[in-house]
C-alpha cells in the first residue's frame, strides 16, 4: 500500500511553521459522509470505479489491439487520465511498443498534420473521448477525421470508438445514428475523475496495461480511506492537513513532485484535478507539476527561499524496476570518484530525501508519499487516492469539487464567434471588445 | 517582430484591479543600465550571445548528424533549452526524424534503461552538457556511459562531445586528458541564460536548426529592448509590469500559455528561468506552466475564479504554418454543425481571445505575446526576450537574477551521503535527521 508520511507539516519537524495536533479539531468532522451522499453531490461516482464491471472495455481494448496505431481525441481529463496511464506503464511506449499510441488533445493544425503525417488511417482505430458529447475541440478534431475516413473509403464503423456519455449528448446520437461502437462514461463520473473508467482503462487496456490490478489498487486504497476518523484515514488526514496549511499558514499552492520520469505525466493530471475542483469563489489552491530530480535544476530554489506560499508533495518510489550501478572510472577525479559504487537508485532515493531534508531545515512543509514501485496496483491506488483527496479538500474549503463554472464565459464567447446558434449576443460582446480595446502595444 | 500587448494589465481594461500608468513612476529607471554592468553582474553574458561567433558549433554538429542517434546528457537550462527548440521547430521529431535525439535529465535507472534499449551506442554522438563540470546527476550518467563504451570497445573520442567551462572543471580536465570534442559555454553565461549558446545550439544545429536565423531573431529583439524609456522598450515594460503586478496588487504566480503545442517546452524552460531566477530572500513569483487551448480545460476554471493571484502570459500565434478546414459533416445536428466551414486555426485563436476576454472581464490581469509565427527567427526572439524579461525583474524586486544559492543545502546533504571528501558533518546531519524525525505515517 501507499504509504502518506505527514511529519514535515507538523510542528515537531517545521516549530512554529507547522501544525499542532489541536489544530485538527477545527476540521469538519463530516466531510467523508458528504462526499458520500449521492443526493448532495452527484458526481461523486468516481468511488465506486474500483468495483465497476470492465468486460466491456477488454471485449473493445481486443478489438482495438489489432489496429498499428491508437489515436485518441480528447482534451482535459480525457487525454491526461490516458496519458498519465500509459507513461507511468510503458515509457518510451511510441519508441518501442508494437501499437503506436497518439493523442490529440488541443486544435493546433500543425499537431493534427504531424498526427496525420505519421499514422496510416487504414491501420488506426479512432477513439473519441467526450463525455458530453460537445467539447469543441474534440469535436472538430472528430469532424476531420470523419471526413478523412471517408475521403479514404474506410468504414467509420471500423476505425472509430467513441467514448461518451450512456444515453445523452451529439455523440451518442452519433452513434445510434451510425452503428458505431461505443463506450459509456458512467453517469456521475466526470472529466477529471474519469481515469478508472472506460476513458483511462481502454487505451490502457489496448497496449497490454493490467486494468485489473490498476482497480484492484483503487479498491485497497479506497478501503483505508473509509474511516471518519481523519486521524486513521490517509485521504481525510491529507486533505485536512492541505486545508489547515492554508488556512492557517497561507501556503496557497501544493506542489506534486514524483520521483520517477514515468511520473511526469501523472503530475500533471493531478494539477488538473487539483486546479479545476479547488479554484472557484475567489478560494482555492493552486498546483504546481514538477519532477524529480530534474527539477531540483528548475524549481527547489524557488521552493527554498521564494514565499513561503508552498507546501510540496513528493512521491518517492521505492522500487524503480530496473537500477543501473554508477563504474568506478575517473577514480583520479576527486570531484567525480565519489560516485563510483553507487546506483542511481540509491543517488535519486538520496536525492529525495535530501530535498526534504532541505526543505524542512527552512521552514518549508512537505508531505511524502511511499510509492513501493511504478506499476499498474500502485498507479490505481495513486489516481484513486489523490482524487478522493481533491475531493475531501473541496469540502473542507466549501467549494464543490465536481464542477468547472468559470470555463463557461470563455465557451460562450467562442461559441459567438463561431457562429453557434443562441450565442449571438455573445458575438457582439467579443467584437466590442476588440474594437474598444484600448492598446498599449509595444 | 513578437509583439506585446499590455493593455490587459491597464486600469483602462481592469478598473480598480489593473495599474494605473503612474504607478509606473514608482520603478527603478536604471534596472536596464544596471543588468549591464559586468562588474556588478558577471553573469550577465547572455545579452552578448546574439552576436557570438558560431563556427565552431556549425563544425562540431555536421560532425554530430553523421550519427543516427544524438543522446543528450544534461539537467535544468541544459536538457530544457535545447528539448525547447526541437519540440518547437521539429514537432514529433522522433517519430519522423533522420536524427532520434533523447535527453537524459535525471538519474532514473528506468529511463536510462529504456535509452539505452532504443539508441544503439554504435551509432550514437552523445553531448555531455554542464558548465560547471560537477553536476552529480549528468557526471553520473557520464560515467556509465563512458564504462558502456569501454565495454562496447567503442571510441570515447569519436562518440562524445562534451560542453562545458572552457577552462575549469572536471569536464574540462577530462576533454583535456582524453583529447574529447569539445565546445564551451562562454564565460558568464548561467545554465537557464544558456539556450542561445553552445548547450541550445549544437543540438539544434544537429537536426537541422537554422541558428543563424534563431541569433538574428535574439539580436533584433535585443536591440529593441535597449530603450532606458521603460515606455518604449517590450522587455522593461514587461518586467515593470510583473513587478508591480506583485507589489502593488500581491499577483505572485505568473503563468505563461503559448497557444501552440510545439511551445510547451517553451512554457517549461520559461518556468526554470523564471523560477530559480527570481525565487530568493522569501521573495519571488511563482511561475506556472501551461498550453492552450488544452489547458482551458485544466487550469482556466482556477485562473477565473481561484484567489487574484496571477497574472497570465498569453503566446498567441499568428501563423500555424498549416490550417485544417472543420468540413461540413453532421449539419443536422445542431450542436455541431455550426464548427462546419471554420479551420482549426481559426478556432485556436478564436479561444485564445475569448479566454483572455473572460479572464479581463473577471479582473484577471494578462499580456498577450503576438508570436508571428514559431519558426527558429521568432524562438529567438523569444528566448532572448523573456531572459531580458526576468533579469529586469529580478533587478527591479531587488534580486540577484543570476544566482541560486538555494539548492546548495540539498546538494550538500547528497555529497554527504554519496560520500564526497569534506561532506562527512552532512552525512551526520541526513542520518540524524533520518533517526530523530517524529514520524507521523498512514
């Protein structure tokens, strides 16, 4: 199991920086019920992923093996989840594996002609990736591709998966309409807590990911993280402590720094899920997506000295799967000679707790999470743990975790200038604004 | 020429929340004649680099593409300066590419194992790449490399090329005894100021980069910016603008968004320079890394509608080199049809103004860079623009912009534990506090 070390937030480690254990009494007690009650919040059926039924996607991940090449159109959870998957398991994946896996996850022309430029339509399977059926980029990216297929005389019942909504929305009109296949996004399951369903596990599926273990692992974590009381529950006790540090000690911004390259990708599936359920009514945290060691060369001296605004989350891993030992040459070289012996391993693992170290000496809070290897169990216990975290902070901040209001007016205002019917007045407001500008141009 | 629209940041734009113009009065008039004083900033270096000499580079990289394979060691500005051009000039290099360059910045054995399963060494330059000659994690995989020759009976002499101080160091002096390839990183150029140097240029150069055109994009933009009139030069404008943003208005995270995916290691190498640069004393800002339009569905609800604390950097690109038209399938369902006729980079920019019309709307405080296009002449504009950027800020917080005297204590802690003469107290102090910490697990 993960393992969640909080002593560096504590004051026996930070002094008068850190928490007392009294200042837990003023955390809300009832949290973890809330987050459970379906009628108070819907979208809270990312809890019960773990237990859902998957043959389904294995019947379709089967079908999808057989095509050279996997191309997915999503944005937001919809590609992050996948990505973060497929990285942590099979780095180097479009180097080495036997499906190649492209995702297209933006409206950038020149991504699309580069995606268009490599895969050969003819042995690629399409999987479209949206739960509501109208993001706009992912629908304009479906709408190209609809075209090229045809332009191609293939057949879209073939190379296309669409990935939606069970019984709403265009594309799962699309798909009566057309025969296609389908899988459903679970009702209550939304974009940035999709992971453990059909978005994240059919690519990870098709490419030979373990999804049984990757749930397996969700559900063990789930299990530790039923008890209401917050002091035996790693969930309630990180959100908690998250909370207090924010509350208390103004550290508005929490930074996710796994240890592992293979986990760079999962950083940054975090910080959408931590930004976009956290950031509204002027409240919220702030995510920040590192690495390490690499980043260490980036962004440890700003956590070291900048504002003392942060609190830092690293994930350590315990067993890296491979380790390659460090040779004794340049034994001459004083400067280099220390190294010889050692693994990079054990330099990363020292590294690790060096930083920690580092930044604890200043005052600095930082949680550790024990990750014991980079592999599908532990990757199902990370998503499902951090999103039950993310979840638990929501309420504890007062703000509701499941939804994204603020992403409205910038919609809206696209869709004025694209011409969707019924923003017209919304046209208006984007041409006033650009005609009203006053510039300062330089 | 990159364009740079303030506007957004002007009271005329954000009312009470936006700066008024003599605000302005307030800032240092001789941040620019003081960021060019070598004596008091010897590392001031990068503002001579549009103009230096590139034939030795030129020399050593038609060396370098007679391989297959370029493997990059190096670590912070020397795995992200040059991992920024190639992302951005060669999208997808290595699905498409003559030339498969990887970059080793870390010490993950995974990683390294993956490499050096991918990469042939037979058939491989690799481009050692520190300025100091002592970076722990690039010495590490140098000297596994260097055994992994050895045991191959392949020629030290023939596969590296090492870049480094041009007279100091450990990597000097193994150049010097071994007789390797070499180039320098001129004197006074820092790691994060590096990418315009030897570190960015030979592997862009490798591949095909037209450095010529990336220097004359760098020197333009240069001479623009040397106006000690804050109003009429981009970088000092910029730079006061941030600067005030903080003081004035506590806006301490600044996030930068190209709307460009060849521009996401762009967003990250900002980060580093932004970050290590200017995050000292307890003092700094926060940068945060991001891409549009994807990360509208990530990290725009937070910047709508989390805490006023930052301020957003849009890269709006004016030509994508290619356009995909949006065809006229599904015209009957309406919630689709209305993309119909439009191109993707229409739509991309369209998004692009519209979030940047919210964001104002909701007192947001954002610059818009008008990129004309991503190609090498305007990467280097942009390079060398916001280096200008955050020296001028540091300067104007009262910063030394060239140091980062934060990352010792860590480094510190490692040499103890690795066992580096003159490092033992550390390893006392790492062990210490491994036994005396109050542990607190779940």
């Amino acid at each position: 199991m993960i393992k969640i070390d909080f002593s560096n937030l504590m004051q026996e480690s930070l002094g008068s920086y850190g928490l007392a254990r009294n200042d837990f009494d003023s955390v809300s007690a009832t949290a973890l019920s809330e987050l459970q009650q379906t009628e108070r919040y819907p979208e809270n059926a990312f809890l019960g992923l773990p237990d859902a039924d998957t043959a389904a996607i294995k019947d379709t991940a089967r079908y999808a093996g057989e095509f050279d090449n996997f191309l997915l159109l999503g944005i937001g959870g919809s590609a992050l989840g996948p990505r973060s998957i497929l990285d942590a398991i099979y780095p180097f994946h479009n180097l080495r594996g036997k499906n190649k896996v492209l995702m297209y996850d933006n409206v950038d022309p020149m991504t699309l002609k580069s995606i268009l430029d490599i895969v050969d339509l003819k042995n690629t399977v399409i999987n479209v990736i949206t739960k509501s059926g109208s993001t706009a980029e992912t629908i304009a990216s479906f709408m190209i591709l609809w075209q090229r297929l045809k332009d191609l005389s293939l057949d879209p019942k073939k190379h296309l998966i669409i990935t939606t909504d069970p019984s709403k929305g265009h594309m799962r009109s699309i798909v009566n309409d057309h025969g296609l296949r389908s899988l459903p996004v679970p009702q209550g399951v939304g974009g940035r807590y999709s992971v453990l369903s059909s978005v994240g596990l059919l690519p990870a599926k098709t490419v030979g990911v373990d999804i049984d273990e990757m749930l397996r692992g969700a559900a063990d974590i789930h299990k530790s993280c039923l008890n209401a009381d917050l002091w035996k529950n790693p969930a309630y006790l990180t959100a908690s402590g998250l909370f207090l540090m924010q509350r208390l000690k103004n550290r508005d911004i929490t930074v996710m720094i796994p240890y592992a390259d293979r986990l760079k990708s999962f950083s940054e599936w975090f910080c959408q899920l931590w930004g976009e359920s956290l950031g509204k009514e002027g409240k919220g945290l702030s995510p920040y997506p590192s690495t390490g060691t690499t980043d260490q060369h980036s962004q440890l001296q700003l956590w070291m000295e900048g504002p003392l605004d942060k609190v830092v989350i690293f994930l350590a891993v315990e067993d890296y799967g491979t380790d390659i030992e460090i040779p004794a040459v340049f034994q001459d070289i004083e400067g280099l000679g220390y190294l010889a012996g050692h693994s990079l391993a054990e330099l990363i693992k020292i590294e690790q707790e060096a930083s920690e170290i580092a930044l604890t000496k200043n005052s600095r809070p930082n949680i550790t999470v024990r990750v014991p290897a980079v592999n599908a169990y532990y990757l199902g216990q990370l998503f499902h743990f951090f999103e039950l975290v993310t979840a638990l902070t929501g309420i504890l901040l007062g703000i509701n975790p499941f939804n994204q209001p603020g992403v409205e007016e910038g919609k809206n205002l696209t869709y004025g200038m694209m011409g969707k019917k019924g923003y017209e007045e919304k046209k208006q407001e984007f041409l006033k604004y650009r005609s009203q500008k006053n510039r300062l141009v330089l």
